[in-house]
C-alpha cells in the first residue's frame, strides 16, 4: 500500500511520468546518470492525488464549470481556481496516505529541512515544460508542515496561471494529475540556472549559466540579476557579472528570507571560470542522456553541484538532420513561400518529392541547405545578390553567419567555362506568346493528370502519383518558364535602378506595372468582385450569407477555449497559426473536419432555393471551379481548400457587396492600366529632355514591354502547382475514406500525420501505427508555438538579419518598400482570412500573405506583413493593384493594434504608428 502513494526518487525513472509526474521522473533519472547528484527524496504519487480528489464530490462540478470558461475571462478563471484550491487544501489527509508519506520522511530525518515541489503528469514535458505553473516550498521542517504543504502542491495545479496555460494548449484539466515531491534542503553557497544551448540564439554549442548566491528563488523571481556564463568547446568565451545586491536564504525554524549582500561580496562572480566549465561538462551529460537541450536548475553546496531540476527547452527551434558532421546553413523555405506556419508531414513529404530543390525538415518546416553555394566566391555573390532583392533580411543574416571565421568552408570557383550553378537563364524575345503557350501547356498538363489518375486507386495510385511527380517538377522546372520569370523580374529591377539614377525617382515600375495582363493572382481578386455583382441585387441571398458568417462567429466564440489567442503564445509566438488550424468562425475541426450544422458548408444547395440564389450559387461555383484549389498556406496539401471550405470567401464576398458598386472589377483595372500607360508616356518624355534622351528612352520603352510582357506570367506557376495539389489531395483522400471504411484508420484526415511513403505503406499493408499518428499529432501541435527563422545553423542558431538603415524616423517600423507610395488610414490586423471585416480605406496588417489572400486586397488602400520580399506573391499584387506595401516588418502584427491609425511608406519603407 505504502508504494501505491511512495516512490523514493532512486525507484523512479522517465518512463513513470503518469504516476510521479514530469518532475519527479526526471529528478528519478538524473539520480541514475554518472556523476549526477541529486538531493535524497520520494515521491507522492498521482494515486495520492486522485484519492484526494475523489474525497470532494463538489470538485466534479467545479472543474465542468472551469471547463467552460473562456480562457481570456480571467476574472471567473481566478474566481473558480480560487475556490478549487481552498476545497482542495480543505481536505483532511486520509490516515493511511498520511502514515505512508510520513514514513518516507522520517527516512531522511523527521526534522528535517526539506524542498516540497510540484510534479504534474503534463509538466517538463518536451513539447510543453509548465515551468512554474504550479508551486514549490523550501525550508519546509516537520511532518505537520509537510503534510501542509503536500496539500498545498496539489492545490496548486489549480492556480490562476496553470488553469489558463492549460486551457491555452488545449489540455484538459481532468487529464493532469499531480503528484509532489519532497527532497532533503540544499543549503547552496550559489545557484542558478543552466541552459545547455543557448536560449536567445538556440546554439547547440554554447551553454549559459546563470549563477547567484544563495537560493536560485533570487533568480527565478527576479529579485537579482545573475552573473551570467557562455560556455563552449570547454571554456568560457563570455562572461557578465552583475552587482547581486539581495539574496534568498533559509531560516534555521523553516522558510526563507531576502536578506541584503555585503558591498564587498557583490560584485564578486558567483562561479569561478572553472566552476562554470564543470557545470557545463556536468549539463552535458544530463542533455546526452535525454537526447536534448536541457534547462536545469543547480545548487553550489560545500561538496560540489547538486541537481534539482532538469527540463526540455521547449523554445528552441529544431535542427534539421544531417547525415555528417560538417557545418550547414539552412535557409527558410516558408519565408520565400509566404507560409511559415507548420505542415503536417504529408504536406512536407509532398513539397519535398516535388520541389525542384532537395529541401530539409525541422519544426514543421522546409529549410534548403545553401552552404555549398555559400562556400564558393562567384555562387555566392549570386545567391545573395538574389536573395538580397527579395528579402534583406535573409541577406543580412547570411552575412552575419559568413562572418563567423571558419563556419562556412571556403571551396574554388568552378573551372573557367562551367557556368555557376543556379546561373541566370538565357534571354528571352519579348513576345506575349510565349506566355501564353506557357499557360496553355500548363492547363494541359493539368488536364492530363485529372484524366489519367481517375482510374488509379490502392498501391497502384501512389505509383502512379510518383510518375506524376517528376511531371510536376518538368513543368515547373521548363526552361522558357523559369526565362519568362526571369525576364519580368530583371526587367523590374532594370526600371527602378535606371530611372532612379536618370530621373530621381524611386521605384517607377510600381506604377508601370498596374494591371499587367495574364496574373493569375489578381485576376481572382478582380474574379470575386464580380461574384459580389452577382449577389448584390439580391437582399434575401445577402441576409442568408450574413447568418452563414455570423454562425461560424458564434460558434467559434462558444468554444474560445480552442482558439488560441494572442496572450497564450509563449516565446514571441504568433496566434495565427493556431488560428487556422484550430476552430475557425466556420466552426471547422482541429483537424479540419467540417461539421455541417455549424459550418454550413453545403449553404450553396440552401443558396439556390432563394431568390436570386440560382444566380448567386452560379457564380460562386464558377469562382470556385477556376480558384477553389487555393487557400491560406496552400503549399501544405493538407490545408482545407476554398472548393472544400467555400465559407472562407462569404466574409469577403460579403464585404465586396458592402464597399463596391457594380462593375468595379473592370473599372479597376482600366484605371490601372490608364495609369501605368500615362506613367509611361510622363517618363518617356522625360527621358528625351535628358542627354542621350533618345537612347535612354528607347531602352526605358523596351523594358516596359518587356515587363508588361513577363511579370504576371510571376504567378502562374504556383497557380499551376496548386492545381495539381488538389488533384493529388482529391485521390489521397479517396484512399483514406477506402481506409477508414476497412477500419485501418479512425479518421480520413489521421493519414496528414503520415509521409507520403508511410501512407503508401498503410495501403499495401492494411495496418497503420496508431500510436505514430498520435505523437505527430503531439508534434505538430508543438511546432504550433516554435517561429521559424529566416537562417539557421546546424548548431541550432536562428538568426534573423536587421535592417542596416538609418533613414528612418524615431519610433517608425522598419521594412522592404515593395510597393510606392503612401497611404494613412484604419489598422486591421487579421490573421485568418475568415476574420476579414474589411471597409475601404483600411490597411491590413498581417503575418503574411500568399495568394489566396489577393481578393482582401481590392478591398484595402495599403498592406503591412511580417515576412515578404520584392517578389513574393503579396509584394506582386500589391503593385499590381497600386496599393502602397511594406514587408518584412518584425512582429508587426503585434506592435500595431487593430484599429490604430497609421500611415505606410511604401517608396521608403516604413510604417509610422500615428494614434
């Protein structure tokens, strides 16, 4: 019985997390890894708790009406924790579970001092550590206090900050269980905290130690700053030592107290150089045996380093594998996608086996590993000459890595008359026919695979879908498409070089290429605006679209507690990732699995039984049979479709009907084209009152057409792209449903959590690992919290560039101008286009847009995201709709508040916050 509620620490390894918590399983193994000491201890089990817990039947309807609070409500969170906690604490520890823990402590001594600390079952977790969610006490001495304080620890999984941490990562109060551990007192001359990867750059190399005399409480509350150590490669390379002016010490009756640092001793290190190198060398051992950065809490006694406490560190991003131990730099694949919330492996198995690039895994995300070409002299002024015109941020940061002597090895030149890698396509006639063969090539390709694949089904359709690869990645790959690109790119850079050193003028081929022809990207934000003519004249189809928007609404408010908000992201994270893969206002599933009476997504079948509906269903079905393949994050295969999820586009559509009259869509791209054309003819003339005019002009005119000719032929290829995604997506998913029907799977969407060969394999074989499907569930919902930088390292360290400038006014945000001009009006930050509410004049504010955002930017005067470039799809468009843009704005979404006024200079680069 006495085991049942008692493990001594030595008893206690990882494996045992469900019945003496995260704490205590790890405090048990690090007590078994060599060298490692750690204070004597036991454990009260889980066991213990739930015996407690079931002594107040009143608890079963407080923690169902805690179960209900919206987790921003924090007034009835602290209200009803509150009250959880006095019932908890009010319980009399039954006999028997008394005995049994006062039996264990009379083995380190009756009276003596010991540290009660919390131990939850989802606590030191690797994908969620709760550090200091629930409540440690040191100094405690006696039986009676222990007993106490042992309550006082179970209380504690109810305090304010653990119900609301909880409630924010989708936990389930009822599934976590406390269980507490007790340890004999260390009296530390110093202590502190060890990371053994640095925690602000995420280098796997370097170890930081924080050191303060006394007890580490000082450091953990803040009451100190710490003397501060970077370790690698066994020595110290850095070192910061800080006035420790309070300590926290332990009274001899029990408990703690501040008291004041002599002058003398203040500035004194709490390590020596030597003390910190051994922590480190100790810390190593520690993360060796986890198999991971660890974050751990020590304490200095006369006899040497003690350990309390090891934990993952949640926060770092993860490495992408190598297969040898050389240096590598990864650069971020979604920065240069505009998608860099997480995939799902399906969806990063189907990127990789069709990008045209080997591309690496980490966090969620594709990295591309660019060291070789960094290595040689010529293909790296390429590359970040490239690089460096669609994103300075990257640049800069590829920069500061190649600044590190020895990192990047340095390889020859090629020899003379091999062209570098990656080199620049050759030249292309400026003839609007090349890219119309281009797209009708694509179509045709498209056309052959949605033919061909309808009679493939079971292992013979992943073969098939092997072939269709390697077509996918020829189209794309086609030699006169990656001219054409080119050529509109180079003809852009060509105009805003030239007519800036001609004419003083900064990027001219903003305005000169409004309302190209053929882009695919704004043809469907132009496409909706007609939807909305066919839905205006209508008041009853307007009224239902309003109460298929405002269901999603309340439905999505109804179960808050699923929608992730700002404040719940650790670590400087975005909440729109959650967002959009959590319950969106259609009232859609974590998983992506629509509800019908929530979502309303067969509306389109109500929709024609009103008046005007057959006309308004028409055009929303068109809409969707040419752009229903799109949607937010639409490299990731498994993201919900528009065809899918029709109901993303009622906010818009709604708000098209709101804000335009009829026959906008023609309207404004005749009046971008007038512009473009008069933009034209002012430059021309100016150009030929200069010297060599006539030149200069005829030069300017050449790379206008050519522009005109290319540049919106930039987004047909990711058109292209996605339209095989949904074919390849509407036949896996075929296989799934076949899986679900012979009970293999649970759900059709478990088969996302698979790569693409591990879904071949459950179809050969009729047998699916179920507990695989759910650790990368775990995964994916960890990766939710992680921000991918722009550059990483194979030592783990993230760097994110600056912005070298010093032209921009006090307090402005800095980014890329990728779009001319001015405009000043209403912030809106919207991070799921679902929650667009958009009225003319407004200026958006986002992460990041890819195309399937194009049909919010009618609607808008200028756009504000985090992560973009010159040629990124959002950049594109915003020229192509002559809407003033800066990208590449740090944690603009968060610095900017929804509803502020603000003013965009989108020639220069910058956003000032004016209200």
């Amino acid at each position: 019985m006495t085991e049942q509620y008692v493990r001594d620490l030595k008893e206690i390894d990882e494996t045992q997390v469900a019945v003496v918590g995260g704490k205590a399983a790890h405090l048990g193994a690090l007590s078994r890894i060599d060298g490692i000491r750690v204070p004597a201890g036991f454990c009260v089990t889980t066991e213990a708790f739930r015996r407690i817990m079931a002594e107040a039947p009143s608890l079963d309807d407080q923690l169902d009406q805690l179960s209900r609070v919206d987790p921003d409500d924090r007034e009835t969170i602290r209200t009803l924790s509150a009250q959880i906690r006095r019932t908890i604490e009010e319980i009399a520890v039954p006999e028997d579970l008394a005995a049994a823990i006062t039996h264990a402590l009379a083995r380190l001594g009756e009276q003596a001092a010991c540290a009660v600390r919390s131990s939850a079952t989802a606590e030191d977790l690797p994908t969620a550590s709760f550090a200091g969610q629930q409540d440690t006490y040191l100094n405690v001495v006696g039986p009676t206090a222990v007993l106490q304080h042992v309550s006082r620890c179970w209380a504690s999984l109810f305090t304010e900050r653990a119900v609301t941490y909880r409630r924010r990562n989708g936990i389930d109060h009822r599934t976590v269980h406390m269980a507490v551990v007790v340890q004999q007192m260390v009296f530390p001359h110093a202590s502190g905290i060890l990371f053994t990867a640095d925690p602000v750059t995420g280098n796997r190399k370097v170890a930081t130690v924080d050191a303060g005399f006394g007890l580490g409480e000082a450091l953990v509350s803040g009451l100190v700053n710490p003397d501060v150590f970077k370790v690698r490669d066994g020595a110290v390379v850095a070192k910061e030592i800080a006035a420790k002016e309070r300590a926290i010490q332990a009274l001899a009756t029990g408990g703690t107290r501040e008291v004041a640092i002599a002058a003398q001793q203040q500035e004194q290190p709490a390590l020596t150089d030597a003390q910190a190198v051994r922590l480190v060398e100790l810390g190593r051992r520690i993360e060796a045996h986890f198999g991971r950065p660890q974050d751990i809490e020590w304490c200095l006694a006369d006899d040497g380093f003690q350990i309390v406490q090891s934990r993952p560190v949640t926060t770092l991003f993860p490495v992408p594998e190598a297969d040898d131990a050389e240096n590598h730099v990864y650069v971020s694949v979604g920065h240069q996608q505009m998608m860099t919330d997480p995939m799902k492996p399906l969806g990063l198995s189907t990127w990789q086996l069709t990008a045209m690039a080997p591309m690496h895994t980490a966090g969620g995300r594709l990295f591309v590993d660019v060291t070789r070409r960094l290595a040689s002299p010529a293909s790296r002024a390429g590359l970040l000459d490239l690089i460096g015109k669609g994103d300075p941020l990257t640049r800069d940061a590829l920069e500061t890595v190649l600044d590190r002597d020895g990192f990047v090895p340095s390889l020859p030149d090629p020899a003379p008359g091999k062209p570098p890698a990656g080199g620049a396509p050759a030249p292309i006639a400026t003839d609007p026919a090349v890219v119309t063969e281009l797209i009708e090539r694509s179509q045709a390709s498209v056309a052959a695979l949605e033919r061909d694949i309808r009679t493939k089904s079971g292992p013979a359709l992943f073969d098939f879908l092997l072939e269709a690869f390697e077509e996918h990645k020829r189209v794309l790959g086609d030699p006169v498409s990656m001219q054409a690109i080119m050529a509109g790119m180079e003809a852009t850079w060509w105009l805003n070089d030239k007519l800036h050193e001609w004419l003083g003028e900064k990027n001219v081929a903003d305005t000169l290429t409004l309302s190209a022809p053929d882009n695919i990207t704004s043809e469907m934000g132009l496409a909706l605006l007609d939807v909305a003519d066919a839905i205006r004249p209508y008041p009853e189809v307007v009224a239902f679209l309003q109460r298929v928007q405002e269901g999603g609404v309340r439905d999505g408010a109804a179960r808050g507690g699923d929608v992730q908000g700002r404040d719940a992201r650790p670590n400087g994270v975005r909440d729109d990732a959650v967002r959009r893969e959590g319950v969106s206002r259609e009232g859609v599933s974590r998983e992506g699995v629509c509800r019908e009476d929530v979502c309303h997504e067969g509306f389109l079948d109500e929709l024609a039984k009103l008046t005007g509906g057959p006309e308004a269903r028409d055009a929303i079905e068109a809409y969707l049979d040419r752009y229903g393949m799109r949607c937010v994050g639409e490299i990731d295969i498994t993201r919900p479709r528009w065809r899918e999820r029709p109901t993303t586009l009622v906010p818009v559509i709604l708000d098209n009907v709101r804000n335009f009259e009829p026959g906008a869509a023609g309207r404004r791209f005749e009046e971008g084209r007038q512009k473009a054309l008069k933009k034209e003819q002012d430059v021309l003339s100016r150009l030929r009152a200069l010297p060599d005019g006539d030149r200069k002009a005829d030069e300017t005119k050449r790379m206008i057409d050519r522009v005109r000719t290319f540049i919106g032929y930039r987004e047909y290829p990711k058109y292209g792209i996605i339209s095989r995604y949904f074919v390849y997506k509407q036949a896996l998913l075929g296989e799934a449903e076949h899986l679900v029907r012979a009970g293999v799977l649970a759900e059709r969407e478990d088969v996302f959590y698979l790569t693409f060969q591990e879904f071949h394999d459950v179809v050969r074989s009729n047998q699916v690992d179920d507990q695989l499907i759910r650790e990368r569930k775990e995964a994916f919902r960890s990766y939710q919290a992680l921000t991918p930088p722009r550059v990483l390292t194979s030592e783990g360290e993230a760097v994110n560039g600056a912005y070298r400038r010093d032209d921009v006014p006090a307090g402005a945000l800095t980014g890329l101008p990728v779009s001319a001009g001015t405009v000043e009006g209403r912030a809106r930050v919207v991070l799921d286009m679902a929650d667009a509410d958009l009225q003319a004049g407004d200026i958006l504010v986002t992460a990041f847009t890819d195309p399937s955002w194009s049909p919010l930017f009618v609607g808008i005067a200028g756009l504000v995201t985090e992560v973009g470039g010159l040629m990124t799809h959002g950049a594109v468009i915003a020229r192509e709709y002559g809407l003033p843009a800066v990208v590449g704005v740090a944690q603009a979404t968060r610095l900017i508040r929804d509803g502020q006024r603000i003013r965009v200079h989108g020639t220069d680069g910058y956003v000032e916050i004016l209200s």
